[in-house]
C-alpha cells in the first residue's frame, strides 16, 4: 500500500472531526501516528478527572473537618450520656413489652464500654437489650455476661 494514500486516507478522517483539527499525521512503515490535538484532548481529560477527583477529595476532608453542610460526622457522646441513653433504651424496650418489664439492671460505662449488671427472668431479654444497645453512638462494646437469668 501506498505511504501516501495512507496519508490521504487519514486526513480525510480527521478533516470532519473538530477536536483533532490542527493535529499533524506522520507515516512510518506503513503505521500511523497521530499527534498534537489527541495529546491535547488527552490531557484536558486527565486534568479534568484530576480536578474531580481533587473537589470529591476536599469534600471528604471538609466533612471530617466540620465544615460540611451534612451530618457526616456523628459528636461521641460522654459516658454519662451513653448511660442515660442505655437506661432510656432499655425502659422503651419494656414499654413496648419487647422485654419483660420491671428488670432492676444496673448500667456502667466506661470508656463507650456498657457494662450491664443485674437479673433477668428471660435470657432472651438479655440478647434484645444488647441488640439495641450495641449500635448506639458512642458505644464500643456492651458487655451482658454479669446479668444472670432466673
């Protein structure tokens, strides 16, 4: 084939296509190269997908900072606070007859650590008030094992 149809062939391609207008074509053994307006669409891309990838970036630290417009970030609430919240929980559950009502349990916490002391007539009713209790902010962990079943 001949170096010079194949020149003319890819100019008559790129003619009708904007972006690549003013990009120069070279012919070398029988492959072609193309050059100038490829490379320049090629970076715009990359600085755009730079530049997103820069805003979703400031974005994230802007959450994590407080300056989002969100509720991205949760506040840790105090000890004394994951205690009230615990006993509020655990008498909403007995409200709603999810447990027994009328339990005495005792709530420590330390560190986001519940502790739960006291005595249940169902050992299930312990597994439901750590259920509830385990997703609460701030709680790391709620340790059951000093409630005993009667």
């Amino acid at each position: 084939m001949n170096k010079n149809y194949i020149a003319a062939t890819i100019v008559a391609v790129m003619l009708p296509l904007s972006a690549y207008a003013g990009a120069a074509t070279s012919i070398g053994n029988g492959i072609s190269d193309v050059v100038g307006g490829v490379g320049t669409a090629v970076t715009d891309v990359g600085r755009g997908v730079g530049n997103g990838v820069s805003a979703v970036g400031n974005g994230i630290g802007d959450a994590f900072s407080g300056n989002s417009t969100t509720s991205a970030t949760r506040s840790i609430p105090s000890d004394a606070t994951i205690t009230s919240n615990v006993y509020s929980t655990i008498q909403k559950l007995a409200d709603a007859k999810q447990i027994t009502p009328g339990y005495d349990l005792q709530v420590q916490t330390t560190n986001g650590v519940v502790v739960i002391t006291g005595v249940v007539v169902n050992a299930a009713d312990t597994g439901t008030i750590r259920g509830s209790i385990i997703g609460m902010n701030g709680v790391k962990d709620v340790d059951t094992e000093q409630v005993t079943v009667q």
